[in-house]
C-alpha cells in the first residue's frame, strides 16, 4: 500500500508478472561508468531523471513543505479539534498559518526523541543479526544482482511480543506510543529530512552501485526522487528495505494496538470498529513480512530512487497516516451492529485475497516460465525483450491470463477495496479518517500512469502488444 511518499505502503507497485530474465551471459556486476552513462534512459528504466525544469524543481520543493504540513494540520486536528478538519481550516483562516502552527504544532519531546532513536536502533540490531533468509532481487537497469537479508517476519513478532509481554507484565504502559505521540512525530520528522539528506549526500559521495544512480540537474527534483536506486551501508544493509519494512509498518500495527490501550484508558472499553481497523492493518502487515522476498520485485524496490519520497514517506507518512483510523477512533469512538462490522471485515478481508490472488498468479508464472496453469487453463503470456545498461538483453514474460488478462494493474483494485474497507470503520461524521483511502486512490492511479510510462520504455513495441491484448487499467469495464 504506497505514501505521497510512500510507502507504500508499502507494499503496493506491482508490475505485470515476468519470468526470470535470462541474459546472453550471467549477470555481472558493469564497469564503473562517468555520469553520463547514468543518464542513458534508452536502456534504463528506473525513475525518470529528465524532469530537472524550474516548475519540477518547484513541485518538489512545494510536497516536501506541504506534505509535513498537512501531517502536522492532521496531528493538530485530532489533538485539538476532535477530529474535525473544518473547525480546524477554519481557525486557521482566522488566525494565519504561521499564527496557527506556531499556536497548535506538536512541540519536541526529549524522552520522545531518545525513546525514537532507541527504536531504530533495535530495528536495525533486528535487522542485522535476527536469523534472516538471504533472497535476490530483481535485475537493476545497470545489471547489479542484489542479495537482501529477509528476516522481517521474525522481526514483526519479536517487536510485538516484547511489547505485549511487558505491558501485561506492567513494565510498560500500553498506550505509550499514544500518549507520546506528539514528541514521536517531531521525532520522526527530523529523522526523516535527516534520512533523504544523508541518501542525497551519498549518492554524490560514496556510491553503493555507481550504475544505477539517476541525475536530473535538479538539486531539488533530486533530493525528492532520490539518486541511488539501492544505497547501502556494507554488503547488505539495504536502506530502502530497511526503512519501509522497519521504521514503516512494524511500526504501522505497533501504533494501532498502543492507540487501542488508549481508547481503553480514555472511555473504559474497546470498539469493535478500532479492533476491525486493527485487524485489517494486521493482515497487510504481517503478509508484506510473509512475502518479504516479493517484495523484492514490486516497484518500490526495483524503479524508486531513495530520496525524501521513500525516506520521509516510510519515516513519517506511513506511521502517521496509515493509522489515523486507530488515532481517530481512540478519540472518537464508534461502534457498529455486529452484522455491519462483520460485513466491513468481509469486505476488507476479500480486497486482500484478491490482492494476494493476483500477485501469486504472477509470481507463480514467474518460478514456472509461464509454464502452468491459470483458472484451470494454460496460462497466457507474452514474451518480451529489454536492455540494461550494461547492453546486456534479457528475456522476459507479461502475463495475459487470470487475474491479468482481465487489466493490466488489477492488483491495485484488491488494494483499494482493503483500503476503503479500513476507512469504514470509521462511520461518515468527519472526513479526516477516510483520507487515506482517497490518498491511496489518487497514488495507485498516478503509479499506474508511471508504470504505463516505465514499461512503454522498458519493453518497446512488446508492452504496445500487451496493451492491444488487455486493454483496462484497473478495474475492468470501468478504467
């Protein structure tokens, strides 16, 4: 599930399924290049790098101010204004922005900061010595084969299970991440500009994979979208998987369960619609970490730069945003009928299994070579070619039965039915929870449109066919 920023969730950006690509020779980590080789995009086909205009370098500039903004007007309405994003927009009309953020902003914390800064070093000590699988990415447009340590599941459950077993234990308050949440976010933020500054820094400095850098001549357009494609620390310190997986959404059902205590501590009992919400964000945590090394192919890792987009977004966005239905319903509890909550779940719980059905078709045609079966016939696909920039060309596939054969992203709509199902949690009185539902509807549309414009580039007149062959975007019939 993906962030203006983001994340993605995450977890969201699948491309078409494709086989393993097979290549003239075995791949090879190329020659280090000069800067131009960098900019070739007839071989390349990561993040474009050709958007270095003045009203670029402005749009970037703008989400990179706007977008703290709004999770600061966001933490403010919920805190001060009972969830109402009107009351909010409307004292802050009367008395100005900079009046009204210097009134209203969360204020640091320094037990919140040490307390955050602890956090990231556990995750990163989870990380780096937890028993891990060590699993392959996919071919980057230079030609580098990268190894990962996949060990997110474990970390998920040692997280959880220190934090339950010292609450019950009574060594921690449940809701402390609730109660400390202000200072947490000013926390978070800091990290995050810090996160894209150090990426930015390095991509100039010390190259993980020289190759695969992007340049646009825009310092602005750069810091936002990044430069390096996969920077690292050492031979297996990924920051991409590192930062969504670990700060992003283990934290994401972390929040949840200590704003649950916080809804207890507040009113003396426990929505069935905060535990719904809980229990929806769970499923797509705990299958992103089940699938870790799926992961390793979305479009997170195999086309985004790491820049302020995936630094800020998993740092702060994700954590704050995909949890306003759990922050809000702490505050403002609501309560269903049984059969409509049960309902609710129903719906959530179908949107990922069409999810999962559509990623396992692709991957599944991916470890056959197309050689299988789809919905009980044999699958369909198309076979492609593209270079990397090491001149290399490499075979690929593009699925056109299943679930793929009906559009050519309709993982994206089993998505957006999880999403709108966690929202409805949350009834219809304030139109801050549902936010997120219609952030993710604006950023898979958007993903298409640039997945559209990466595989048009990456796979020339074979991904024309495939478009001739499928012919909607996301849902059927409709789009």
């Amino acid at each position: 599930m993906e962030s203006i920023v983001l994340p993605s969730q995450a977890l969201h950006g699948i491309t078409p399924a494709s086989a393993p690509e097979k290549t003239t020779s075995s791949p090879r980590r190329p020659r280090l290049a000069s800067f131009s080789s960098t900019r070739d995009s007839s071989i390349s086909w990561g993040r474009s790098h050709h958007h270095g205009s003045f009203l670029h370098a402005l749009g970037c500039a703008g989400v990179m101010v706007l977008s703290p903004s709004l999770v600061v007007f966001y933490w403010i309405s919920l805190s001060s204004f009972h969830g109402s994003i009107n009351m909010a927009w409307q004292l802050m009309l009367e008395m100005g922005p900079i009046n009204f953020f210097r009134f209203y902003a969360p204020r640091p914390s320094m037990a919140a900061s040490i307390g955050y800064g602890a956090w990231l070093l556990v995750q990163a000590g989870l990380y780096l010595f937890l028993p891990s699988v060590i699993s392959t990415g996919q071919l980057t447009p230079a030609g580098n084969l990268l190894k990962y340590r996949t060990n997110g599941l474990l970390a998920w459950f040692v997280t959880h299970g220190l934090f339950f077993g010292l609450s019950i234990s009574g060594h921690l308050d449940p809701a402390i991440l609730a109660k400390n949440w202000e200072g947490l976010l000013v926390a978070a933020n800091i990290w995050g500009f810090l996160l894209a500054s150090i990426a930015y820094i390095k991509a100039h400095v010390s190259p993980t994979h020289e190759l695969d850098r992007k340049f646009s001549g825009s310092i602005l357009y750069d810091m936002y979208m990044g430069i390096e494609l996969n920077p690292r620390l050492g031979n297996t310190f990924d920051f991409k998987l590192f930062t969504n997986g670990r700060p992003g959404i283990i934290a994401w059902t972390l929040i949840d369960f200590s704003f649950i205590a916080y809804q207890y501590q507040l009113h003396g009992y426990i929505t069935n619609t905060i535990v719904i919400s809980t229990i929806l964000h769970s499923i797509y945590a705990v299958d992103f970490f089940i699938n870790e090394d799926w992961y390793l192919r979305t479009i997170d890792i195999c086309h985004e730069h790491f820049g302020f987009y995936l630094a800020w977004g998993s740092a702060v966005w994700l954590p704050a945003m995909y949890t306003l239905q759990t922050q809000y319903l702490a505050r403002n509890p609501v309560a269903l009928s049984n059969l409509h909550a049960l309902m609710i779940l129903a719906t959530g719980i179908s949107g990922y299994i069409i999810f999962r059905s559509v990623n396992y078709q692709k991957d599944h045609v991916r470890r056959t070579k197309g050689n299988c079966q789809i919905w009980g016939a044999p699958a369909k696909v198309l076979h492609v070619k593209y270079k990397t920039a090491d001149g290399l060309e490499h075979n690929s596939i593009l699925l056109c039965s299943g679930w793929w054969g009906m559009a050519r992203h309709v993982n994206y709509l089993g998505d957006l039915i999880l999403s709108y199902s966690m929202c409805a949690t949350c009834g219809f009185e304030d139109f801050l929870p549902w936010t997120y539902a219609i952030f993710m509807t604006v950023l898979l549309v958007h993903r298409c449109w640039r997945d559209e414009e990466r595989c048009s580039m990456k796979y020339g007149k074979g991904w024309e066919n495939y478009c001739k062959q499928v012919k909607w975007v996301i849902v059927p019939g409709i789009y």
